[in-house]
C-alpha cells in the first residue's frame, strides 16, 4: 500500500484526509473511489470534461504545476468557476513530491 498524504475539501465544505494513498493515481480517481460530492469523472479521465475540476492550495501550485493547453481548454469550458490554481484532478497524478497535497473541488459549472 501506498503512504501518500492527501487532504480533499468537497463541495458541501467536508475535508478528508487520505492518508494511505497509491503513487500514480490521480486524484480524480482517488475522490471517486471515497465518494467525493463533487467529483463527477465523466470522461473516465480522459481530460475531455471537467466534472474533476479541483483548485490547488496555492502553497501547492509549484509543485503541481500549470496545466497543458489541452486541459486548459477544458478549464476554460468552466470559466465562470475557473481561478488561477484551477486544474483537472484527473490530470494530477499523485507522486512523492505531492505527498500532503491539498485541495479543494470547485462548485459545479455550466459545463
């Protein structure tokens, strides 16, 4: 088993904390798997939708990183809700850098 740290905010305010977390997983699948209210994963994790959007702790950012143009594009499908640390949990795989993550999964959009 893995021994990564991640602390998840839902959309109903609830924060878990998973302590027991595989290496390369992504979060989208890892909130599916513990029934995150929010975190919808409609594409599967194909970075084709973004019912996984999640906003990064900004002390986070750095290590997380910028999205790529293709998921940037899913993130602006979501404008009315995007911020500047938004990103698609399925496109953050969890790794040792990332242990102790936080993050907080936007409010449904007009997607």
């Amino acid at each position: 088993m893995g021994n990564l740290k991640v602390t998840m905010t839902d959309v109903e305010g609830v924060t878990q904390t998973f302590d027991d977390v595989e290496e390369g997983i992504s979060l989208m699948e890892l909130a599916k798997q513990h029934g995150v209210a929010g975190i919808m994963g409609d594409c599967g994790g194909g970075c084709a939708c973004a019912t996984c959007h999640v906003y990064v702790d900004p002390s986070w950012w750095e290590k997380v990183g910028d999205p790529d143009e293709i998921e940037f594009a899913m993130l602006d499908m979501v404008a009315d809700v995007m911020k500047d640390n938004s990103r698609l949990g399925c496109q953050i795989k969890m790794s040792r850098e990332l242990d102790g993550l936080e993050v907080t999964v936007a409010p449904a959009s007009s997607y």
